[in-house]
C-alpha cells in the first residue's frame, strides 16, 4: 500500500519513506531520514537530518526527532538517531542524534516515550521500556531491557540502570541502578526488589528468590560493604544467570551504585 502525505507535510524528496506511512498536515521530515512501513507521523512533528526509524512506529503531535546535540562539543559531525519497530513516541519528545564519542543514539523495539521525554546524545535504550511524562535523559545513558521509569526523573549523564528496573516518579539518579530492582526515595535509595515486573515477564519462584537473597547481601545486611558483600555472594549464592548479571553490574559500575536504606528514629536513610 501507498503511503498517505498530507498535502500541507513538508517532506525532501530524498527522504527514504517506506510503504503505508501516514504523514498527517505540518510535519517536517529532512532530506536524511529514513522511515519504516506502517508508520503514523502525526501534525506538527519534526524528523530532522540523521532519524532512522523503524517499521509501525506512532509519533505524536510536536514531536521533535534527530535535532543536533545540547552539546557545546558538537561540530556538526554526522551522527544518527536509531529508533526500533514499534516504538512509541508521544507529544513534543524531543530525541537528539549523537556525537563523535558513540556516533549515535538509540531506542530499540517496542519502547514507550510518554509526552515531554528528552533524550539526549549517545543514549541507549534498549528493548520494551516505558519513560512517563517528563523524564530527562542526559548524555551518554544506558537503559536496560524491560525498565519503567516514572513521571519528572532526571537521569546524570553516562548513568548505566540495568534490565527490568522500575523507577519510582520523581526521583533524581546519580548513580547506576543495578538489575531488577525498585528504586525511589531521596537521595535515591533499594526498595526492593521488582517482583511484580519478574514475575509478569515469566521468572520462577526460584529466581525471584534468588534475587532477593542476593540484593539482602548487597543492600541490607549489617557490616557489608559492597567489595565484601560480592565476595560474600559469589561463595555462598548459587551460579545462574541472574547472580551473575548482578555481579557483572556492580563490579562494573564505574560510577557507583545506588545504596540499601536503614531506618533510623523513623527515618530512612540511604
């Protein structure tokens, strides 16, 4: 099937548009872009020089795909943005092509930038993530698989949060959230572990609990620091996958985690 182009659209003639593609009144698509069959880009959206987009895409009205780097480095170096299939892009999102350091930026399939998302230069994010209004990527981020980040979060630069996080709503990330965790509180702080999201993506009993034993070491137990508490892990916790995802992200997190809580006179500290 055809593609569908408003009259009122504004599109290069080089642009690369693939099959079934409805571009609704007042969009811009510049001559360096590339867009995937099945594709909805809705009035007033902007898919600048460097967008490539894959196949059954939404983007919502205001929309602003591709533009150059917040980056005061930038020089005009060609870069690219990378956006999945079946991703979802909602009103005025404003996504950033890369720099020199990683050349590009990508979101990966079926991903969900709810209104007001800004994603900045040389982030990844990687499959099925959920971004609610207002959360502020910087530079250089890594967003793992399956991780739901809540409304009016700002991520630091090159922060690193691993698979299957959930993010409470308002929250300010200074540091790398290891995998399949809740985090929240301020400064922010474990609040467990993400059981709901394990269990509803198929983990067992067995490995939730697994989980939870070894976040109790890492977060929790009394007179553990983290060098000790991995080495307390890696002799007394099982092998599998999901101890050494842990491992793996903690040894590596050049930054630094987040930290457990304790309560203290009724109140929680990190």
């Amino acid at each position: 099937m055809s593609s569908v182009h408003h009259q009122l659209a504004s599109i290069h003639p080089n642009a690369k548009i693939g099959s079934n593609v409805k571009i609704d009144p007042f969009v811009v698509i510049e001559e360096d872009v590339v867009i995937g069959d099945n594709t909805w880009i809705g009035p007033h959206a902007v898919i600048m020089n460097g967008t490539r987009m894959g196949e059954n895409c939404k983007i919502f009205p205001g929309a602003v795909l591709g533009a150059i780097p917040q980056d005061l480095k930038f020089s005009n170096e060609p870069t690219t943005l990378e956006i999945g299939n079946n991703v979802v892009i909602r009103e005025y999102c404003t996504l950033n092509i890369g720099t020199a350091a990683n050349k590009t930026t990508i979101i990966k399939d079926n991903c969900m930038l709810m209104a007001y998302v800004h994603v900045a230069h040389d982030c990844v994010i990687e499959e099925n993530c959920v971004l609610a209004n207002n959360v502020t990527l910087a530079g250089h981020i890594h967003i793992g698989k399956y991780v739901i980040i809540g409304g009016l979060v700002a991520v630091h630069q090159f922060v690193n949060i691993g698979d299957h996080v959930y993010l409470g709503g308002g929250s300010l990330v200074r540091k790398d959230i290891p995998p399949y965790i809740k985090a929240a509180r301020e400064p922010l702080s474990y609040v467990g572990i993400n059981s709901v999201g394990l269990r509803r993506r198929g983990f067992s009993s067995e490995q939730v609990n697994q989980i939870q034993d070894i976040y109790r070491i890492l977060f929790v137990k009394k007179g553990f620091n983290t060098k000790t508490a991995i080495e307390y892990i890696e002799s007394e916790i099982s092998p599998s996958q999901e101890r050494d995802r842990i491992l793996q992200f903690v040894k590596n997190a050049d930054r630094g985690i987040i930290r457990g809580f304790r309560q203290l006179n009724g109140t929680y500290l990190s």
